[in-house]
C-alpha cells in the first residue's frame, strides 16, 4: 500500500450530504459506463471508471460538464471535502477502490459512514474529520479554482489552505501508523509476527495438552 504523509494536490467540493456508497460506486443498472463497456466493476483495477459514474456521464459515457469532477482543475483532484455523512450506505469496498481509482487519496468531512471511514484506511485512503464550520470554511476557500489546493499533513494532522490556516484533525494512532508506513491489516499483522508466535507458544506451554 502506499505510504501518505503529506499531500498536496487540488481539493474538489462536494457539499452536499448523505453521500453514499452507491453513489461514489453505482451498480450497473445505474452506471452508464457499466452498461456500455459491461465491465466487471468489483475488480478494482476498473473500478475507478466507475466512480461517480451515474453523475460523472450520461448514457452514452460522454463526460457531463455540470458534475465537479469534470471541471478544471477539480477533474485532477486529489482531495475531496464533502458534506456530512459521506461514505453511509451499504459496506461495499469498492467505494474507496473506485476513489483511488481516480486518483483521490485524502476526503475531508465533518463525518463519515462508519464501514466507509474504516474500508479508507485499508486502502491507504486518509478520512480526516474536522468540525462542520472548518469544512465549511474549506468549501468557500477551494470554491475559487484559483485557490483550490489544500495541504494535507498526516505527521501534523493538519489541513492547510490557501488562507494558511492549519485545521488540526484526529485520528486512532493505529490508522495514523499504518498510512504513514504503508501498511495494510495483513502487513500491519506480519510486523507483529513474533509477538504473535510468542504469545502462541506460551499459551499451549501453560496448556500441554492442547499441543499435538
């Protein structure tokens, strides 16, 4: 998984509430792209066509210019700060395979659906939650294209924008670890290997009977 410490990149608003994972990764009954290149969208090397895609494209697959993600310079976007409540609705993984997929490695929202805000950090996807008034304050700074970058900080947990205002976020020390050393749950794991081995061997050597 790669390593996220700092990003710098352009932040696209999506304001609006309540965005769920069916909307960041449509079935095929409501994706164009699906139905038109009849891809199989669970494997997560295509699932990045399919982000947004009920809103990004129209029947045909032809890019509609009203939807965010297909304006300059928010159509190279590496950050989105979104309303609240994003990520709810069912636990599909392939809601955060289909934002990577595109290039998104950082989403800043006041909160998140709780399967989503984890899936993020297996995937090497930063979720950083700040107060609804900062989000706010973020969304009328990059609604201007001229100032549209933001900083993400992991090491500082900070985002900064073109105000040079630092935002401080939390998160579990664990998850700030992990992406800051590119760890996966299965990696994360192997590191641990040998308190693991130990803690098994001690345990059947209080328990003899239960070794083979």
């Amino acid at each position: 998984m790669e390593r996220f410490t700092t990003l710098t990149g352009v932040a696209a608003p999506m304001p609006q509430p309540n965005v769920n994972t069916d909307d960041i990764f449509p079935g095929p009954g409501a994706s164009p792209v699906a139905k038109r290149l009849g891809r199989n969208y669970s494997d997560r090397n295509f699932a990045g066509e399919n982000a947004f895609a009920a809103w990004r494209f129209g029947p045909e697959g032809e890019p509609l210019p009203d939807f965010i993600l297909n304006q300059p310079p928010y159509d190279r976007a590496q950050i989105l700060v979104a309303g609240p409540n994003f990520g709810c609705g069912s636990s599909r993984e392939m809601a955060v395979w289909a934002l990577t997929g595109i290039g998104v490695r950082c989403i800043v929202a006041a909160t998140f659906g709780d399967i989503f805000y984890n899936n993020c950090f297996k995937n090497g996807v930063l979720p950083a939650r700040l107060a609804q008034v900062e989000v706010d304050a973020l969304l009328a700074l990059i609604g201007d294209p001229a100032r549209a970058t933001l900083t993400v900080d992991l090491e500082a947990q900070s985002v900064t924008g073109a105000d040079a205002q630092p935002r401080r976020f939390e998160v579990m020390p664990y998850h700030r670890d992990a992406l800051l050393n590119g760890l996966d749950e299965i990696s994360a794991t192997l590191t641990r290997i040998d308190r693991i081995d130990a803690a098994e061997h001690a345990y059947v050597a209080e328990r003899p009977w239960l070794a083979i």
